[in-house]
C-alpha cells in the first residue's frame, strides 16, 4: 500500500523520454499546449433530448 505499481513509474519515465510505444509525447503544462490546441464540443454524443447533455450516449 503506498506504492507506485511498477507499470506506471515505467510509464512515466517512457513519457520523460519524449517517446511511448514509437510515439513522440510532449509533456508541459496546460497553458503550454492551449495555442496550437482545438477545444470543440461533440454534443451530437449527448443526451441533450433527456436532460443529461453531460451523458455519452454511443449508438
């Protein structure tokens, strides 16, 4: 109890490295990231007709 399992210290220090799995990560901050980021909203997935737009409904 207490301790970081295994798996996710390996994780991180694969993050570190600029590298997982083959792909380049970038790690910073939010506001880092915010300019060359798109913020949209797929309410189309809600359940807006039931009151409850927060709620993923897949078909």
């Amino acid at each position: 109890q207490g301790k970081i399992p295994l798996a996710m210290i390996t994780t991180m220090k694969k993050l570190k490295s600029g590298y997982i799995n083959g792909t380049r990560v970038s790690l910073g901050n939010l506001n880092d990231f915010l300019s060359t980021s798109c913020i949209t909203n797929l309410s189309f997935l809600g359940s807006s007709e039931d009151g409850r737009p927060d709620k993923l409904n897949p078909q």
